[in-house]
C-alpha cells in the first residue's frame, strides 16, 4: 500500500473483520520475514469438553470433543513441553559468520 502510514492503515481497516484492529503501523526492514525474522512466539491450545459444546463466539479457537477428558492425563503428558526449548533444527539454516579475520566474497 502506498502513501503514508495512516493512509495504509485506514486502507487495511476497510478490508478488516470489525473485530481486528490496527493499533500501530509501520514498513517491516528489508529482509524482513514474519516466519523467520520473528523474536517469539506464542501459542495457546484451547480444548473443551463441555457438553454443550463450544460457545459460538470462540468455535473456530477451540477444538471440542464429545467425550470427558482426563485433564490430569494431560497435564502429566504436557509436563515435558513447559520452559523454554531449543527449536533451532525448525528455524530456516542461517549462514555461520565468518571466521574472526577472514571475510567471505
């Protein structure tokens, strides 16, 4: 999008559900890749089994299963995914620097 930067934003709002909103809005670096060039993330795994099912508002955030679910088996399975891991081997292979006092053409 051209022009200025709450030009874009106003653009982008047209075009936006009503319940997703721009706060702020600036050009990305060169380079720059929402995959790759991201600092962290975050996820958030939402499952009921609530009879009723899954409240209309939240359907496409939450998996709903039909049967009751041992929470405690799933926390016993989960203990191991909590903390902080090394995910290099997904990441995209990044070029190693060259070493100190050589340089590369």
């Amino acid at each position: 999008m051209g022009g200025a930067p709450c030009e874009a934003a106003q653009a982008a709002r047209g075009r936006l559900p009503r319940d997703v909103r721009i706060w702020a809005l600036r050009e990305a670096p060169s380079g720059f890749n929402a995959r790759f060039s991201a600092v962290w993330r975050r996820y958030a795994y939402r499952v009921t089994d609530n009879p009723g099912g899954v409240d209309p508002l939240l359907r496409g955030h939450v998996l709903w299963h039909d049967w009751p679910l041992d929470v405690d088996a799933m926390n016993e399975a989960a203990r191991g995914l909590l903390g902080e891991h090394d995910f290099a081997a997904y990441c995209k292979k990044r070029r190693a620097p060259p070493p100190s006092g050589r340089s590369r053409s």
